[in-house]
C-alpha cells in the first residue's frame, strides 16, 4: 500500500525531470530563460496543487461526502440502479480506458465553463497568468486552489463513487501529468497524424494566447485533443502566438500566496500587500484544517459487533435505533440464539419455518463460530457494505458459464466452496442478498444438489439495514478451511429439458414463466438466450411478486402468497414447472411455494431455463400476449 502512495509523487518527479531535460536539450523557443524570476513561486504550485491538495480532498470526500451520498440512496431506494462501487468489477483495462476518455471529456467541459463565466473566470486567471518567457513544463500545475477543488471534485469524486480502481485512477493521474507537462513545455511538438488525438505545446500554447477571450479562446483539451476537433474550438497555427496572458495580467499577483489568495485582494487593492499575507495565511490554515479532518479518525456510533472487520463509512439511513441488547455478548450465548432460528416465521405461519431466518433472530447469533452467513452479490457491492462476518461468492461461483449459462454445479464442487468460506460439519450457513433472486438460487441449489437445506435471511441485507444494523467494508475476512460434508442425492438431478419429460406428462401442469414482461412476450432478447420468447402455455408471473415491495424484500404473507398463486392457476393438486433465464428468478417462486406448503413432488425449477430451451433446435416458441 505504501508503493501506491507514493506512486504518483515518485512519478511527477520522473516525469519533471525528463520534459525539464528535453527542454533544456531541444527548446522551442530558444530565446526563453530555464531559471526565470517566478520558477520558485509555480514550484510551490507544483508541489500544493500536483499532490498534496488531491490527497486532502480524496480523504474529506471518503470520509464526509460519499457516505451521505450512499445513505441518500439508500433511503430513496435507488441503490439497485445506483450503486457505490458499480465499476469495481469491470475489467482494470476497461476502467482505464473510461476513466481516461470520461473524465478527460468532463474536463473540456468544466475549462469551456471556466472561460465562459466570469464567476469561474476569476478563478481560472491564475492557470492564465503565464506571460511571455514562462511557457514551460512547470506552469501546467499554476493554478489558483478554489479551481484545483472544483476539478477534482467534480472529476474524482464520480470515479471514487463507481469504485475505479487505484490502478485507473493513478493511470489517469500520471498519464495526465506526462501530456500536461508536455503541453507547456517549450518543446516543438505537435507534428503528424497524432495532433489530432492528443493535445500538444504546439497547440496549447495558442490556449494562452493574449487575445482571447470567452469567445476567441481556442484549444481547450486537457489530455485528448479530439474534442475541440469535433467541437470546432480547434486552431494550430505553424508559429507561436506573438503575446501570452490576458488583458490585466500586469496587475494580476505574480507570487504564489498573492494567486492563491486571487481574488480577495482584488478588492482590497489599497491593502494588497497586506492582504496577501492575510490570504496566505488563511490558505495555510485552511489546508492544515483540511489534512487534520481528512486524516483524523472518525468514530461512529455503532453498536453492531464488527467483528474484527472495519465499519463501514456509510452506514444504514434509518430512524430505528438498536441496542446492544440486541446482540450477544458472549460467542457461547450467540451459538444457544441460532437454536431460535425460524420462531418468527413459524409463528407467520409459513410451512418451512426452518429454512427462514428473522433479522432479530440473526443480530442475536452474530458472532457465534457455527454460524457461517454467505453474501451472494457482486464483490463491489459487497465491499461497500456487507453484514459482519458475511463471506462473498456469486452467481459463477455455484452455476456454470459453459455450455448452458447458470447451470448449477454438482456437489463436489458446492462442497469445496462452502469449505473455502469456513463451513464445517456443524455450520448453520444463512444466505442474502440485497433484493435480488441469487440467495433462493444457492438455496434450491444446495438443496436440490445435495439435499443440504441452507437458511434465508427475510428481506436480506435490506431488512438488516432497515432496523438499524450497522454493516462492515472491505473484503471478507479470512476464514478457515471448513470440513463440511455433501452428497449428492441416490436419483441424479433433473437439470435439462428432456429430464423433464415425465414431470412434463404429468396432469394439471401450470408452466410459470418468472421473467420479466418483455422477456415473456419477446419483445427483449437476453444476451445468453438463442431466441426471443417463452415456452408455450407458459403463464406470467414476475418473480419479485413473491415479495412484499421494493423497500421491503421479505417474503409475502401466506395469505397473500396463496391468494397470488391461486390467481395463477395454482391449486392444491395442480404440478408447477417454473422457469426463467436460468432458474435463479424461478427459484424464488419455487421458494414461495415451498413455504405455503405445495407438495414438493408437484413442483420443479427449471435448471437449465430459458438459456437452454431457447438454443435447443426445432422447439416450439411463443411470443407476443398470450391468447386468452
């Protein structure tokens, strides 16, 4: 971690020295002084806005912005469709390559605005100051502090949110540095079929140029010079421009604490000297308050054991409050908790009580060493907050990519990964996911494969947080190997569509299709299905009909489940075949209707699904509203 701190300075520095060289080697302008009168005060500029300014931002954001920002959407319940994190799990090539052209892209934008508003104007004269004999590589890092929070906030703290990795963002940051420092440099650079893709001295130094003004200036790329190519803001005379600056730069401050204290003195011109003092003296408190708030602990008031893991910085956005009583304080009075597991859902009248687990029921078991609780969800998402003691895996952790996407594993293979997430023979495994199917997928899976019947978490990591329970980051902590056992069952499991052949035959079959509408009529064609459709006689029935809302994921009632179910065709004696892409949605219906007690030998999910019924050749496929 230390390596990756000090990554970025270690890399100004590289790079300074060597476009410093290559001017001193191959200048441009060779009438231009290297050991110029205001050098001192844009090394200080260099060292304030090139890496120090950046950290204490990073920090504040980490700890006091984004925090709030996932608790506001998490309260509006937009956290499915806006996620911290939602890059994370992009291949690291991919990050570097959106980073690089989003933000850049983002950046032309703010510098448009920068010249456009007089407001911002004010603050971007600084980067403008740059006169005659000082266009070199340093001057790319002269910039008053108010515009330096404003980029970076706007350009880091989106990339931060998604959960780009370190490696995109130094990518950015270094890459950026190098073409910057080559854009002011006085080197002749700027030739051949690339001046159209990246920016260059050649064509920068015109950004610069006396002139201009909202409506002249040119040339406003940052890294990529495409942009004003498309945008028609481009220009790249052969020559130079005969005048840098702006109208009034010979009285704009020409040391560092009198440009970071821009615009104050402005209007305090009979006290100018005065006010650079009181300027820099402020700025230099303002930043010591900044890097003791961004690198001061924070405590929170969590009473949610974590368990040895880091609390995560944003926490549950509710009004409920828990107590420590809702915890035990002892791992032995944890392990006697899980004997009450399923007592609230028995007394709901559910008919599979022991394959339920309340959040009260859970809270109180935390800790203990029997209890092994599994996240199924995406790594970024967990990483940004998860249950304590929860261990991750995912879809491709328990079902197959090839040959059929999302057919389930055999027992072997669900035996060795429960082992490697701590499960021992008398491990008591809870599942969860924050709204989605995956959780009933493991499930059915596990119970199906291996006859092992795990537990579900009602409502899942929304219902935790909604009654108060604080939540941990980062990655799952270390676990030991577990010893747990599997077998797989006597009769081998019925995965594919000829297996199901004599459940097929059997009378009063409802085929349920869980899928989305327009996947049921066809009008969407998933990317891992052969064709568009639903097999034939098929009824809609949404999968996420099984629970209460969108903000709360529990399971219906048993009154309401039946209602539905009844609804759709669903009688006591009636066989149900339930299906949809690959049997992860599907099996959340299943398990709605094992808990209103439907015998299980008159109901079957689908393991191969959509995936593979559409792929097969020669099968019959309805698409469109059903015929009534």
């Amino acid at each position: 971690m230390g390596l990756v701190v000090y990554l970025y300075p270690i890399s100004l520095a590289i790079i300074s020295v060597l476009v410093a060289t290559l001017e001193w080697l191959f200048p441009w302008r060779k009438e231009q002084k290297q050991i110029r009168k205001a050098l001192f005060s844009d090394f200080l500029h260099l060292l304030f806005n090139g890496h120090f300014l950046g950290l204490i931002l990073a920090g504040l954001a980490v700890r006091y912005v984004l925090p709030y920002v996932d608790q506001f959407l998490a309260h509006m319940g937009w956290t499915t469709y806006v996620y911290r994190n939602a890059a994370a799990s992009w291949p690291i090539w991919v990050q570097i390559v959106v980073a690089l052209f989003v933000v850049d892209f983002v950046q032309w934008c703010v510098h448009n605005l920068l010249h456009r508003i007089p407001f911002f104007w004010e603050m971007h004269k600084c980067h403008h100051s740059v006169v005659d004999g000082e266009m070199d590589w340093i001057v790319s890092f002269r910039f008053q502090w108010t515009e330096v929070v404003v980029y970076k906030t706007v350009l880091y703290l989106p990339l931060v949110f998604f959960g780009f990795g370190m490696e995109a963002l130094l990518f950015h940051a270094i890459f950026g540095t190098l073409i910057g420092h080559l854009n002011h440099a006085n080197l002749n650079l700027g030739h051949g079929w690339w001046r159209y893709i990246l920016n260059s001295p050649r064509m920068h130094i015109w950004h610069h140029y006396y002139e201009g003004d909202e409506k002249t200036t040119v040339n406003f790329g940052i890294i990529f010079s495409i942009w004003d190519w498309i945008f028609g803001t481009g220009k790249m005379p052969a020559e130079p421009p005969p005048k840098l600056g702006f109208h009034g730069v010979e009285e704009y401050p020409t040391d560092f604490f009198g440009q970071e204290a821009w615009p104050l003195q402005e209007y305090m011109k009979p006290n100018a000297t005065a006010t650079r003092v009181i300027g820099g003296t402020v700025g230099v408190v303002v930043l010591a308050l900044g890097y003791w708030l961004a690198t001061r602990p924070v405590t929170r008031s969590i009473v949610t054991p974590m368990l040895g893991e880091t609390a995560a910085s944003s926490q549950p956005m509710t009004k409920v409050r828990v107590s420590a009583a809702s915890y035990s304080a002892t791992p032995e009075e944890a392990t006697q908790a899980i004997a009450a597991f399923g007592t609230e859902a028995r007394k709901a009248g559910y008919l599979h009580p022991e394959s339920m687990v309340s959040v009260p029921e859970l809270a109180k078991a935390l800790g203990s060493p029997r209890l092994v609780l599994l996240d199924i969800r995406p790594e970024a998402r967990f990483a940004t907050g998860h249950i304590p003691s929860a261990q991750r895996l995912y879809r491709a952790d328990y079902s197959f990519k090839k040959p059929i996407a999302g057919l389930s594993r055999e027992a072997a293979a669900l035996q060795a990964l429960l082992r490697s997430r701590g499960a021992s023979k008398d491990s008591v495994i809870v599942l969860y996911t924050d709204g989605g199917p995956e959780a009933f997928r493991l499930w059915w899976t596990l119970k199906r494969e291996t006859g092992f019947k795990a537990r579900l978490l009602d409502g899942g990591m929304n219902a935790w947080k909604a009654m108060g329970h604080g939540i941990a980051e980062g990655k799952a902590r270390k676990v030991k190997e577990g010893d747990i056992v599997l077998s797989a069952p006597k009769a081998a499991p019925l995965r594919l569509w000829k297996d199901l052949e004599t459940f097929r035959k059997k009378p009063k079959l409802v085929i349920l299709d869980t899928r989305g509408a327009d996947e049921y009529t066809g009008k969407k064609h998933h990317r891992n299905a052969g064709k568009a459709g639903r097999i034939p006689k098929s009824r809609h029935m949404v999968w996420h009909s099984v629970i209460r809302s969108e903000e709360d994921r529990r399971l219906k009632s048993v009154a309401d489940l039946k209602k539905m179910f009844a609804k759709a065709g669903v009688a006591k004696d009636t066989n149900v075949l339930g299906y949809c892409q690959s049997g992860t949605r599907s099996a959340a219906v299943y398990f709605a209707l094992y808990q209103i007690g439907h015998p299980t030998a008159q109901m079957m999910n689908y393991d191969g699904s959509w995936a593979e019924y559409s792929h097969l050749p020669n099968m019959p496929i309805e698409t469109g509203k059903p015929k009534l």
